[in-house]
C-alpha cells in the first residue's frame, strides 16, 4: 500500500452485487473517523472503470465480494495491479459462503485478505 502521509485517511472502495450490503458498509465507514468512502460500484467491471476514470482518488484498500460479478477474483486483481501503476491496493475478499475452494482461489489469486460475513457483528451468538 502507498503510505498514508500525515493524517490522511484509509480509503476504501467497495465492490458488491448487494446494495443492502454496500449501505451498511457505507454506514460504518461514514461513522469512522479514519476510514474514507471513495467509490463504490457493484461488478467487478464497474469497479474497473471506475478507477480507470478516477485515478486521483485510488484507494489504499479494495473491498469486494468474492467472485465480483463478471469477472475473476485474477481478472480483477490484474486489472486493479495494471490501473494503479506505481501504487500498491490491497484487495479483501468478503464473502457469506465461506467455501476452503473459494478463500484458496481468492488467496491463489493475490488477495491480500479475506473476510467472512457470517457473524453477527454485535458480538453475539448467531444460534
């Protein structure tokens, strides 16, 4: 990742089909003082393009469902690797089907990390 300089903020780009989703963690990110909302967008695709757009405003941190619609976990991290040039993005993987085949491919792919979605997030048991 480029290095944040002073007090810059982390900022993030979300990639999922799930608009319920994308608004909650958009919701999360407003409330954080350190976390910045810098784009969003629901394929991979629309991802892609919205960076080639907007290179002024790459993000430190990639957010994106596992298999983000349209394209490969490798696609997408290649074409993340060839928008941003000189900058290193990292890539979480999020996903609610917590598949071994699906966080090794995402792994195998480059991803920097993976995150599941099957907590409650409150701290509580889900059973």
């Amino acid at each position: 990742m480029s290095e944040l300089r002073g007090n810059e903020n982390v900022r993030v780009f979300l990639v999922d089909e799930h608009h319920m989703f994308r608004a909650g963690v958009r919701q999360e990110l407003q409330n954080s003082p350190d976390l910045e909302l810098v784009g969003e967008a629901a394929t991979g695709e629309q991802a892609i393009r919205h960076l080639q757009e907007n290179p002024q405003s790459l993000p430190h941190v990639i957010l994106a469902d596992l298999s983000p619609s349209g394209i490969s976990e490798a696609d997408f991290i290649r074409a993340t690797e060839d928008v941003a040039i000189d900058r290193r993005i990292h890539i979480l993987f999020s996903s609610a089907a917590e598949t071994d085949d699906g966080v090794i491919a995402a792994m195998s792919a480059g991803a920097h990390g993976f995150l599941g979605r099957s907590g409650r997030g409150d701290g509580r048991s889900t059973s």
